[in-house]
C-alpha cells in the first residue's frame, strides 16, 4: 500500500507531502495516523529546524474523506466530535505548539478542514490556481480545525461569517489580499518559493524562532500585563540559547552568524 505521508529531510528542513492524491489528499485515520507520526518526528528530530507541509496532485486537502461519513437512511447518525477530539484538534495543537516554523504550501484546492490545516501554519504560500474553501455548510456542519477561531482573527468576522456561511470559494490572490495567507505565487514557483523560505529558517535561532511562535499564539487570550510577562519569561530563556550567544558574537566580529538551533 502506498504511504499516505511522505516524509523526506533536507538540509534541516522536513517537507511532508499528503499523499491521497486520488482523494484531493482528503484525510481518512491511516492519514491523520501518518501525519501525527512525521510531526513529531520532525519535531524530535535535532537536525530538522524547519518543517514545509504541502500535497501531492491538484489538490493540497479537501479535509475529511466523506467515504468515511455516508450516512443512510435508518443508519445511527455518526459522532462527528469524536473524530474532531481524536484527529483534528490535536492536529491543530500539534501545528501551534510545534517549536519550529511550519510553512505551508498549499497547491490546489484547500477545502473544509484541509483549508483551515493550511491556516494552522506559521507562514502560508499559495499557488495562484489554489483556492481556500470553508466548505462545512454545504453539508449542514460547522467549520472545525480551528476555523471559527482563526478567520475571524485573520480576516475580520464580517469576511468570516459570509465566507462560512455561503460556503464562497476564496482564490489564492483574494486570500493574500485579505490577509488570510502570506503571499500568493505563480504555480511552478509555489515550492521553490516556500522551500527557500523554509531552508532560510533552517539556518535561524530555531529556538528563538520557538518562543516567538509561543507569544504570538497566547497573544490573543492574554490582557497586555499578562503578555508583558510572557514576553519577560521567554527572553530570558532566549538569552540563555547558544544562538543568542553566536548571533551577539557575531554582530561584534561584524560577520554573518552561524546559528546551530540550540
């Protein structure tokens, strides 16, 4: 049987392909499985400093394979929450909580929850034939994997509401335009693109970089004392880094440093 997640490692980066490409990479368990697998593989890997999240074919993820929900007439309704509690929201906790960036690079469609997987991540590319779609209340659901949380934040509640409430298929420039990803390119430069950003932040103060992903994800929940103390707690982790100590090194001897991630 063919892997359904692609795993290889370059140059300190760890690029994990979906591989579904028949389903529009949509998620089935062996899926989630395989994906929660290479996270943390990434994550516990020391010579992996950034990770590049993409799909293979003409789709990044449609979300959930719908094979795995028919309903028929005079079948027990299924329990949607226990796949969200058992995949999807430690999925979204494994992307924030990861301490290295996580880049995106969404090649086609991004449908339902795979649109809002894409949204998990730090920094986001787009192809500009991909699309983001919220496409839950077309079947009489919500949008999980974070949805309801990161639109509004990323976009404002009125594009939020319309969008998941009409189901309306956001094009990859409209996406950039709006603030929903980072940057939209042509499509046969989407992965050279967002693998040179990747293989720079594999070279940066990957723990520095960690606890600049911690702050900005509590910023939102926090009041500013709160935040204030945050940001006092984790500098002065940062300033006990090895990385501090070489990028300050270097800053004197006025020559690029060499940052190890540590």
């Amino acid at each position: 049987m063919e892997s359904t997640i692609l795993l290889q490692v370059e140059a300190g980066v760890a690029i994990i392909t979906l591989n579904r490409p028949k389903q529009l990479n949509s998620f089935n368990p062996e899926m989630h499985k395989a994906l929660k697998k290479a996270l943390k593989d990434a994550e516990q890997d020391d010579s992996v400093r950034a990770i590049l999240l993409t799909g293979t074919g003409r789709g990044f993820c449609a979300g959930q394979d719908l094979n795995d929900r028919n309903v028929n007439s005079g079948e027990e309704m299924p329990d949607l929450g226990e796949s969200i509690e058992k995949f999807y929201n430690p999925l979204i906790k494994q992307i924030s909580a990861m301490p290295k960036p996580v880049i995106a690079a969404v090649n086609g469609v991004a449908a339902g929850a795979g649109a809002n997987i894409a949204l998990a991540c730090d920094i986001v590319f787009a192809a500009e034939s991909a699309s983001f779609i919220q496409a839950f209340c077309k079947i009489g659901l919500i949008p999980d994997s974070g949805g309801t949380w990161t639109l509004p934040r990323v976009i404002g509640m009125a594009r939020a509401k319309a969008l998941t409430l009409l189901g309306d298929k956001v094009s990859a420039s409209q996406a950039e335009e709006w603030g929903m990803i980072w940057q939209c390119v042509a499509d046969d430069e989407l992965i050279e693109k967002a693998l040179s950003v990747a293989n720079h932040l594999a070279t940066q103060p990957t723990k520095g970089l960690g606890f600049i992903k911690h702050a900005l994800n509590h910023s939102s929940q926090n009041r500013l004392d709160e935040q204030l103390e945050l940001e006092k707690d984790l500098q002065r982790l940062a300033g006990r880094t090895q990385d501090y100590r070489e990028g300050i090194s270097a800053f004197f001897d006025k020559r690029a440093p060499e940052f190890k991630g540590k």
